[in-house]
C-alpha cells in the first residue's frame, strides 16, 4: 500500500465517504476545482451513508474494516475501504472522508504506484456545498444525513477493470470525556438499507483501569486485554446492521463499583429520560470473595433419560469440582420423589467431594416431575452461617407430579425461601412453563436459562455458574434525587435491580422530572456493610443525540407490560382472558410500539401494508387477540419458549434493536423493516410514503400543511430545521417522507424519477 499523505488537520463535526467513478477528466491529482468546487462524475457511492439506487452505482463497497486505538483519551481510528470495480473499464475514485470534530489527519494511502495526491480538508460551509452538489447530482437525499459537518477529500487511481482495491484513511482526535466516561462515535447511515459489511476493533488502554466497555448501539465482544484496558469487538451479528456505532469506555473508580449518567431531553414532561451504566472490575476488592453454598437441583424424569440427563451429569460433576475446598454443596435429584446426597450441605474436602461425584454419576432416569417438591426442598433448609445460598435448578417438563398450579408453586417457594437463596433456573428444551421458571428466579434475584432442543445442557449450567464468585453488591436500589433529597426519578427499569457480580456490567434506564441538579444514588451491601455509589447529574447535558435511551427505556417497558399480560395466564380461569387489566395492559404496548416503533409478534401488524394505526379500536383489538391467544393461553411448548427468550431480550435490552428482531412462534428469527427507526423518531412505511408516527397521537388521516419538494430552497430549510434536533437521518429514507416540523406536518418529496 503506497503512503499518498500524511497531514494534520481540524474538521468540524462528522463527513461522508463519498467514491465517484467514471470522471470525464482523468488526472491522477484533483485539480484545483476538483479539490474546492463541486464534483465532476455522476456516479458516486457513499460507503457511510446508504447507497443510491445500484443502477446509479459503477464502483461498490466490498466491505470497511476498523480498527480504533484509544490511548488516554486520545482516539487514532483507521479505516480500510475495499471497493470493487465490476465494469470493463479502468475507474477513479474521490474520496470524502468521516472524521469527528477536532480530528487530525494521520495518513491516506491505498494500492498501487500511482503518484502522489493531495487530501483536501474541507470546512463545514463548503462541505455542505459538496454534499449538496452530490445529492443534485444523484438526486438522492441520502448524504443529507451529515449536513453541518466538514470532510476530507482525495482521489484514488486505479481501480482496475473488474478490480478490487483498498484505501487506507487514518485520524486521530481527543475523545470526549464526562467525568471517568469517554465517549467514542464512528458515523455511519441509520437506513436500514445499509448493508455494507463492517468490522470493528477497539483497544483502550488507560492509567486509570478501565472498568467497563458498552455499546448502546451494537452488539459488542468484550476482552480485557491488560490491567488498565480492554478490548471489544462489533460482534459478528452486528456486522450489517446500520447506524452510527457508539462506545461508552468507563474507568474504575475508587472503591470498586464505577457509575456514569448519559440522558435525553423531553420537553413533553419537563425532564427526560437517563441511562445509568454502572461497572464493576473483575477484581473489584482485595476483600476475599465469600464462601458459596451450591444446591444443584436435577430433574431425572423419564423424559431426561439419554443424552440430557448425561450432560446434567457431566454440568453438575463441573459445578463441583469448579468449588473451592471449603465452600459447601448438595445435590438433589427428582422425578415423582426427591433423593438428596444429604440432609444438609456439605463442606467440600477431597473425601465428601468423591462422595458427591459418586452420587451424581450414579443419577438414572426415573418417571415423574415434582418441580413443587424439589424446590421445597432446595430452599427450606437454613445455609451454613457466613456462606452464600446459590440454587441450581435444572428441568425439562411441566409440573405432573405433587402441586402443579404455576400461581401456587410460585407462592410456596417464594414464602419457604426465608433465608434469601438465590435460584437460579434451567428450562431445557421446549416443554418447560417458561414463565414459571422467569419467575422462581426472578423472584429470588437469580435468573432463567433457557437451552434450546438440540443444545447441549452443560456449557450453560458451567457459564451461569461461573461468574457466582460472590456478589460485590446484594440488594441494590437505585434513587434519584434532588441534592436536597426530594425525589425526581420514575419508571426505573428494572424495577429491581439484579445483585452485582464481578465483572457485571448494569444498564438501568428510567425518567427524571424537572431542570435542576441531580443525585442518582446506587445503595446496597458488601459483605454486611452498606455501600453507596453516587452520581451528580446536570440535565442541562442531556442531549438529542443520546436518542437510544428513551428507545432502550420503551422497549423494556414493553417487556415488563408483556410480562404482566403473561402473568394473567399464570392461574388460569374461564374469565382470564376478559381480565380489565388486559385491555390497558396491551394498548400502552399498542402506544409505545407506534411511538417509538418498536414491534413485537404482538404487535407486528402494525407495520403491514392493511393497517391503519389511525383506527386506533381496530388496532387495539387486533393486539387484544394477539396477547389473550399468545400470552395469556400459551403456557408451552416452542411457542411459549420463543415468547420468554423475546420477553428476556426485553426486559434486559441492552442495545438497539433497529431490524425489530424477534423470535416467531417456529422459533425463526423475524425482521419487520417497514417500520424505520430514526434517532428519536419512528416512521412507517404506509403506501408510497414514510409517515412519522408522531401524527397518529394528534391525527388519524394525516395530511401534510406544506409539500417541500426535493432540491427546492423550502426542502434545504427544512432539513437545516431537523438537523437541529438530530433527526436529519429522516433523509436516508427512499421515497418520500411525511415528518412533523415546529408543530405542522410536513411532506419531504423525494426525487422523480427522470
């Protein structure tokens, strides 16, 4: 790869890779006008932003690689953009590049022995002249994404007849920094038309150990490379999906437990909505991890005989030899009756430890399921003083056997759990109460697990198990608050918040009131002391840009109200289905999906082609059928166990869901794309038009005051007006867009074809 440049500049903002082919000039180096003035070419394809139609296309993107090196504060992103030449002809490319406000140019190199070139950097002003010169040109809107930004601009020679070739841009800027927080964005399209193939690599390093890295974008792989830093990786899922990708890298505090507040603005209420993230190191105190007291519960009914059983073997034979000498353990086993290693757990030395296995590889299968039974018997007895409880409970049926009402065997456990154990549940295959087992666990601050028919028992029970080294915080709460104490915070999710392990990462998201300063305090025990950990708050800083955090905030609230609906079916009678509270239950889902355009299988529909979300009584009817049939009446089976994976993915979301994935009841993944999510807009896609789902709380046929047509004076002020508020990316639409504006509906032409 030859060097071409090595600069340092400043840009303002965040640009646009623009490649164009097929020049009527051919020189190596832009001429001046090429470098300053508007583009020659009338092909262009924009690797950051979604691509005009393919018939408009001579030069494509194969694929862009990242690789981001942040060293105190300091990010050095490199970027390599393999492009692909399919004509018969020999092509040349410029080049805009997306650099973030303040970044200084380090390098532009690519392929080949073509002399040298020069790399332009363009201020805010005249890139927005490039980008609409661009956007005439195509005549689509799609680069409009990126008004108010500069950009960085050069020319690649060749790209061979039915070649490929690579470029190479690399910059380096000062990240932002909030306190122990740095922020970190790589700008890309939010259309859902995007496909082009990213990889992304991260390293942090830091004086300060790093104490969690998190994405509210996309799904990220995180390492810890080194005492001080760590490493993430854009998982292999998310490698098409659009959207600018965000990171979030916070530093460890001083006593063990790191937090940070990132908000959005809402003028509706006064306040807005925020997202604590709170981080806990893997080596969070010098202070010993506490002695564990493990019940491993296996179920060996007769429907476990074979490989299941065999791997809940092998899991608990793990489980055991994963103890420490010292720590305490017992196994119980079930079918129609209950067998225990002892009548009390165990200390484990190398003689009760052989004890243990003996009995676990002697396990065979039996004929009923007493799930009532086993779990009285795993969390009655009273642990050894100074251990932690753990209960391990492992099932592959439904209750035949002793109680089998869910409501009751719920109750029971949850009134015999007096000494707070810990459950931890297994659902293994498909004909499991899935919601029984959410709830045993939630209700004792464990957590379900499902295995999927035809997946091994094992790994799973080994994964939950070994992070059980001892909570760093029990019981914790989180409170918003005034500095004076008066409380200001609502609709906190989760209501409660899950015990702290090492290296555990928490996400809680909910809504503040009012302007002034706030305190939001995180209070729990360590090792029998109470622990506080507090943020200071200015909701002076919340900004528009941090639009996923009302979305992640509805989409777990939408869980937590589908949760409720599947609590009605948990004792079942014939007037379950015509429960009042399932009718507003599933119309604040109905609202919340329209409003932020989440979907659900429940609420699927909204986005096909016949509904129309202004005949609200329809729409909460056909919702009602969906939730009663589905939620309320499906107990088991595959499409029980789809809703509780859907249900978890909710009620724990950590990232944005921009393809409103979700599993069908055959358990297929299911994409619904006529809906678009925009920052902090939702439009659906209704007829030959994107129609912003705001109108629908104010207007049931909407019709649009003013028309903007496309490249019109009246169109530029009104996508100047929307990037405002960050909701410019309503231009990666195809098509027209109808979008409220200062109060009024607006019609966003989109291009005619000529």
């Amino acid at each position: 790869m030859r060097e071409l440049i090595s600069t340092s500049a400043s840009a303002a903002g965040i640009v646009v890779l623009l490649l164009a082919g097929a020049w009527a000039q051919s020189s190596l180096s832009p001429s001046p006008s090429a470098a300053h003035g508007a583009l020659h070419g009338p092909h262009a394809i924009l690797p950051h932003c979604r691509q005009p139609s393919p018939a408009a296309q001579t030069i494509r993107v194969a694929g862009v690689s990242a690789r981001v090196d942040i060293v105190e504060g300091v990010a050095s992103t490199q970027l390599e953009i393999e492009l692909q030449n399919p004509t018969s002809g020999r092509l040349e490319a410029e080049v805009l590049v997306p650099v973030p406000d303040g970044a200084g140019v380090k390098s532009f190199a690519f392929q080949g022995s073509a002399p040298e070139a020069k790399a332009v950097l363009l201020p805010k002003d005249e890139a927005r002249r490039t980008y609409d010169s661009i956007v005439a040109k195509l005549r689509d809107p799609a680069l409009l994404e990126f008004i108010g930004y500069g950009s960085i601009r050069s020319s690649v020679f060749p790209i061979e007849a039915g070649g490929t070739q690579k470029v190479r841009i690399a910059y380096e800027h000062i990240v932002p920094v909030d306190g122990g927080r740095i922020d970190y964005v790589l700008p890309r399209s939010e259309s859902l038309d995007y496909e082009v193939p990213w990889t992304i690599d991260i390293r942090i390093e830091s004086s300060s150990p790093v104490s969690t890295v998190y994405s509210p974008t996309h799904g990220i792989d995180v390492s810890r490379s080194a005492p001080g830093g760590l490493s993430a990786r854009l998982s292999a899922s998310g490698s098409r999906v659009p959207g600018s990708f965000q990171l979030c890298a916070l530093r460890q505090g001083t006593d063990g437990v790191s937090t940070t507040v990132l908000a959005y603005p809402d003028a509706k209420t006064g306040g807005g909505y925020f997202l604590l993230l709170a981080g806990v190191p893997s080596e969070a105190s010098s202070a010993p991890p506490d002695r564990r007291e493990v019940t491993l519960v296996i179920d060996r009914s007769g429907s476990m005989r074979g490989e299941k059983l065999a791997q809940a073997r092998e899991a608990a034979l793990q489980v055991l030899a994963g103890l420490s000498e010292g720590e305490a353990f017992n196994v119980i086993a079930y079918d129609d009756g209950i067998t225990a290693l002892s009548r009390e757990a165990l200390v484990k030395n190398p003689e009760t430890a052989a004890r243990g296995a003996a009995f676990i590889r002697g396990l065979e299968a039996g004929s009923g399921t007493n799930i009532h039974a086993a779990l009285m018997e795993a969390v009655q007895p009273a642990p050894r003083e100074g251990f932690l409880p753990i209960v391990l409970f492992l099932t592959d049926g439904l209750p035949t056997v002793g109680e089998t009402s869910e409501s009751a065997i719920r109750s029971s456990v949850t009134v015999s759990n007096r000494h707070g154990k810990r459950v931890f549940t297994f659902g293994v295959g498909a004909d499991v109460n899935t919601h029984l087992l959410e709830k045993i666990a939630a209700d004792s601050r464990g957590a379900p697990t499902f295995v999927l028919p035809g997946q091994s028992v094992e790994p799973k029970v080994s994964q939950v198990f070994a992070r059980l080294s001892g909570p760093v915080l029990e019981k914790p709460s989180l409170a918003v608050s005034t500095r004076s104490g008066e409380s200001r915070g609502g609709d906190v999710l989760p209501s409660r918040l899950p015990d702290l392990f090492r290296g555990d990462q928490l996400v809680a998201l909910g809504r503040y009131r009012g302007s002034e300063p706030l305190v939001l305090s995180i209070r729990g025990m360590r090792q029998g002391s109470e622990k506080v950990y507090t943020t200071d708050f200015d909701p002076a800083r919340a900004t528009f840009r941090n639009a996923y955090v009302p979305r992640l905030w509805a989409s777990r609230k939408i869980g937590v109200l589908v949760d409720a609906i599947r609590e009605i079916g948990a004792s079942p009678s014939p007037g379950a289905t015509e429960d009042p509270r399932l009718k507003e239950l599933t119309g604040e889902i109905v609202r919340l999906s329209t409003e932020f355009g989440i979907l659900t299988e429940y609420t699927a529909f909204l986005a096909t082609e016949g509904t129309d979300l202004g005949r609200k009584d329809e729409v909460l009817a056909n919702a009602l059928l969906n939730c009663r049939s589905r939620a309320v009446e499906t107990r088991s089976g595959l499409s029980s166990l789809n809703q509780s994976l859907n249900n978890q993915f909710q009620l724990n979301q950590m990232c944005l869901n921009r393809y409103n994935d979700y599993l069908g009841a055959d358990m297929q993944v299911v994409q619904e794309s006529r809906v678009q999510q925009v920052n902090d807009l939702a439009f659906f896609r209704k007829g030959s038009a994107w129609i912003d789902s705001r109108v629908y709380t104010v207007d049931s046929k909407p019709e649009p005051k003013r028309v903007a047509a496309f490249g019109s004076p009246e169109y530029a002020r009104i996508m100047e007006l929307l990037a405002a508020s960050h909701r410019q990316g309503c231009a990666s639409l195809r098509g027209d867009v109808m979008v409220l504006v200062e109060g009024e509906l607006v019609l966003l032409e989109g291009p005619k074809a000529q």
